[in-house]
C-alpha cells in the first residue's frame, strides 16, 4: 500500500498527455506511457461525440421542463419489433445471483472477492469519493487482485488479508460519462473520467484476465439512452480493434439507473448487443434521476425517501419491464441494491432489517430477476438462499414475462405519501454527513444502519430541492420554506456536534459539507450532479 505521495509536479508521460496529480510510489506502473496512449487514443477519438451527448442530455433538460414527457422512441420501434438476441454471456457471468459492490479500496477488494457472492463490482463510481489517490490506488489494487497478488495488513488489528481460492467474478464500474479526470490532461483538457477507468483497467489486465479463461467485464453508468450506448459500443469496438483482441470479448452490463434510459431498454441492449450481457435496475439513481429530471413539475413531487420502496407502481413497473425486456433478448435483468446491513448489538433492529432485505429478494427472485446486489458481506448468504430456492438454474433466462405489458403511464406514476418533518431532517443529516465523508476521501458510509453512497445522497439532497421549489406542505400543515430548512439544518448539526464530540466536529469537513449541501439543496438552478461540485473542492483540498 502506498503511504506518501510526492509533490504534485506536472509530467508529461506520453504525446499530448500529461499528469498533474501527485505520484505516490508505484504510481508509474499504471500511469505507464503506453497506458496512458491508449487512453489518449480514446479521448481524442471520442471526446467529442461525449461533449455532445452531455450538451444533448441539456437540451432533453429543456424539453421536459416544457412540458414534454417520454415516450418509447417511435423512430426505434423496429429495434422493438425485430428478432435479435444479444450475445450469450461468458462462462463465469452466467451464473450471478448475488452480486456484491464497493469501492476500490484494497481490503475491500479482498473482503468481497472472498465474500461467497459471485460477482464483485469494483466501483470507480457511486460508492467512491474519486481523489486521485483513490483512482490510482484503485488500479493498482485491481491489477494486483487480477493477478492474484493482492494482499493487506491491517494496522489497526494486524491481521492479513489474503485471496481464497475462489473468488468472486470481477466486474468493474467506471465513472459517467459525464466527469471528467481533472489529474490527466490529453491535448490540454482533462481527460473523460469514464475513458480513463475504462482505459486503464482494459489496458492493463485484459492478457492476464483472458489467460485464465475470463475477461475484462464492466458495469456501465447513468446511461441517458441509446446514443449514450452506441458510444460506448463505438469505444469498446475501437479498444478491442486497437488491442488486438477478439470483437466482443470485453463484456458489459448496463445501469438503467435513469428516467429516460428505461424507455429505450431495449435500444441500448440492441447497440451494445456484441458485448452486452445484461441490465441492472440501480434503484436509488433512478429515484433521483426521476426527482431530477421532472424537478419543475409540481405534478411529480416525490414523498419522504423512505416511502419510495420497490413496489411503489412506478418502480414495480420499472423492475418487470426491465426483466421482460432483457429476457426477450437473451440478456440477464439484475436486480437493486439491498441498502441494509447488519446491525450490531439490537437483535430486534437487526431481524426487522433482515426481514426487509428477505422481503425485497424474494421479490425479485420470485418476479424473475437473474440475481441481485448487496453492499455488505453479511447479506450475501441470506440473498443467496433466496435465490437458491426460487432458481434452481444459473438464471432465469427462460422466464420472457409476456405476461407484463408496461405503458409510459405506468413509468411515470408518481407515488401518494406524505412529506413529513422527520423525512427532511433524515435528508438533511444524511446528506451532510455523506458529504463529510466524501470530501475526506470516503464514498461509501454506513449511517443509521443503511450503507449509503452517492446516489442515495442525491436523493436526499434533490428531495430538499423538490419540496423548496414547489412549496411542499409538510404532513402538519408547515411549508417547506428556506427558513425552516436552514432552521432544521442548524438543529441537526447541533445535535451531531453533541454526538461525535466537539472535537471530532472540528477535525472533519462539516463545515464544508453544510455549505455545499446548502449550495445544492437551495440554489434557484438545480445542479445535475452533487458530485461534480464536490469534485472541485476534492481537487482543490488536494493541490
């Protein structure tokens, strides 16, 4: 692991290409020349067309906040008639009933590739705060854990870490394409985020990975639609051209983690269909980007986070269409994150959380889905019972769903509930102290017994937003006005402070975290992303 990084000095690596971020040691063997060509290669081959793509998603903003509502794509509906299947998955993706994720932190690595789930998703994304050790550090542990090298001593317990024999199936999630790597300049210009941790990994390990009969696999984010897809089908295309490697050999499963990417299901299965392998519902991006992207309409005011479960109709919808869509294809539908942990010390706590993590797989499992996701080891064995009584197979392909008929009414329901004072607060002091911990380095923070990261902060942040904008009352007759929020912010950084102790208070980023939590939350323009604001103050903390 490395301890100290050397003094950030501009160094240009390769044509074109030059790092400003600091290199600790061992940091030249990722960021070697060749890598970094090959990334460059991309960028300079498909920047353009994902500046477009971001401007596009701009100009789909506007067409909603006119009125406008999705529809499925009439100029696809022959995508949506025809008789094609996507590729058949790879001998260890076929077979992904519980699937765990984290970010790429080096013990994480080892825990969840031991873990007993078959499939580990390594995060550059949601689940990490992406400093530039953070990303560095997390191709090196995920070349070290492809070889089969990979091993860490605790400090603080001394024990050591170490790959069993049979680890869990690594997939990796880049970021989306819309960050961008502030610490790598190509032509002058930061570099794609998603080209660079795509690039990188691909780069690296894909002769280690395919030597032992895998592949380098992928989990693809906060896809918009099928444009966006076609673009990562023309990256993925290039890349395996460029390495000489067989066309389609890096497979990929894709997040439909956005409103408008769950009416074009199926279009993005069709322009990925070489390298596809299946569609995730990512849950908690697809509540925020629901509160997002219909933020001006007061007909779409969501009810407190924790009212919008699984089997509100809205997301009902999304979850059988999703496995209807994939299974006419040949495609795995990958279920969502379960969010509880295990809680220690509070039996009763912990079996009425198991039971809604029991409740949420059996679900799934029983309305078709091909596996599920956890965020914690101690989830895997429960989630894989379930799956293991309702699916006998390595998944449930053969299940098509003909049964379901999903309508845009249907994806566009909005559920009934209150908006109550405790629902605020709970936005309000997990967001603020999911962004302390961001801005220190952490993305992926257990609170009140729920593993939160960045997707789940949007909610909770775009929540407060909403009600700001559209005047919510809440369940006793109060107005949510700035005053009351600001009012209850102070409340909730009072008691904090009174929790962790002044001192703990003082030493962390709180003070950072409440005004950018207030910048997002209360500002007349909603920012897209609460990531790419607290990126830049990541960046400037480090120099």
């Amino acid at each position: 692991m490395i301890e100290t990084l050397a003094t950030a000095e501009a160094v240009d690596v390769a044509p074109g290409v030059r790092i400003t971020g600091a290199m600790g040691e061992g940091y030249d063997t990722v960021l070697s020349a060749d890598a970094l060509a090959f990334v460059a290669l991309l960028e300079r081959r498909f920047g353009a067309d994902r500046q477009r793509l971001i401007a596009a998603r701009a100009e789909r903003q506007d067409q909603l906040d006119r009125g406008e509502l999705p529809i499925f794509p009439p100029e696809t509906d022959q995508v949506r008639r025809g008789n094609w299947q996507v590729e058949p998955a790879p001998a260890d993706l076929r077979d992904r009933r519980v699937e765990i994720t984290g970010p790429v932190e080096r013990k994480m690595i080892i825990n969840a590739l031991n873990s007993g789930a078959n499939v580990f998703m390594a995060d550059f994304e949601d689940s990490l705060a992406p400093s530039w050790r953070n990303v560095v550090e997390g191709q090196i542990n995920l070349r070290d854990a492809v070889d089969g090298t990979i091993a860490y001593a605790d400090p603080g317990s001394g024990k050591d870490y170490r790959l069993g024999e049979r680890p869990a199936t690594l997939v990796v999630r880049p970021r989306g394409w819309h960050l961008e790597e502030a610490h790598v300049l190509v032509d002058g210009a930061p570099v794609s985020a998603a080209l660079f941790d795509f690039g990188l990994y691909l780069f690296h390990n894909q002769q280690a990975l395919r030597a032992r009969g895998s592949a380098p696999y992928y989990y693809l984010p906060k896809l918009e639609g099928y444009r966006e897809a076609r673009l990562w089908a023309d990256v993925l295309a290039a890349a395996e051209e460029h390495l000489g490697i067989p066309r389609g050999t890096v497979r990929v499963t894709v997040l439909i983690e956005t409103i408008l990417a769950a009416f074009e299901m199926e279009e993005i299965l069709y322009e990925l269909r070489d390298n596809v392998t299946g569609l995730n519902c990512g849950r908690w991006d697809y509540i925020f980007s629901f509160i997002k992207k219909f933020r001006n309409r007061p007909d779409f005011v969501l009810p407190d986070r924790n009212a919008v479960t699984m089997t509100v109709p809205f997301l009902r919808a999304y979850s059988l269409h999703l496995i209807r869509t994939c299974h006419k294809r040949g495609a795995h539908a990958m279920g969502g994150m379960a969010a509880f942990i295990p809680i220690k010390g509070d039996a009763g706590a912990n079996d009425a959380a198991m039971a809604k993590v029991h409740a949420d797989k059996e679900r799934e499992a029983g309305d078709g889905h091909d596996g599920t996701w956890v965020a914690h080891p101690g989830l895997v064995a429960l989630a894989k019972e379930i799956f293991d009584a309702r699916m006998p197979g390595p998944n449930q392909l053969d299940r098509l769903r003909e049964d379901v008929r999903v309508t845009p009414r249907d994806l566009l329901a909005v559920p009934e509930g209150a908006v109550t004072e405790e629902g605020l607060r709970n936005n309000i002091r997990v967001a603020i102290q999911y962004i302390e911990a961001w801005l220190g380095g952490n993305g992926c923070v257990p609170l009140y017994n729920l593993m939160e990261d960045a997707a789940t902060a949007e909610i909770c942040r775009s929540q407060v937003w909403q009600w700001l904008r559209h005047k919510a009352v809440l369940d006793d007759g109060r107005t949510v006005d700035e005053k009351l929020v600001r009012d209850l912010i102070d409340a909730e950084m009072t008691a904090l402070r009174k929790a962790l102790g002044a001192a703990r208070f003082k030493e962390g980023h709180f003070e950072g975290a409440v005004e950018l939590f207030i910048e997002v939350a209360t500002a007349p323009t909603f920012a897209d992303f609460l990531t790419e604001p607290a990126y830049r103050r990541l960046c400037a903390a480090e120099g």
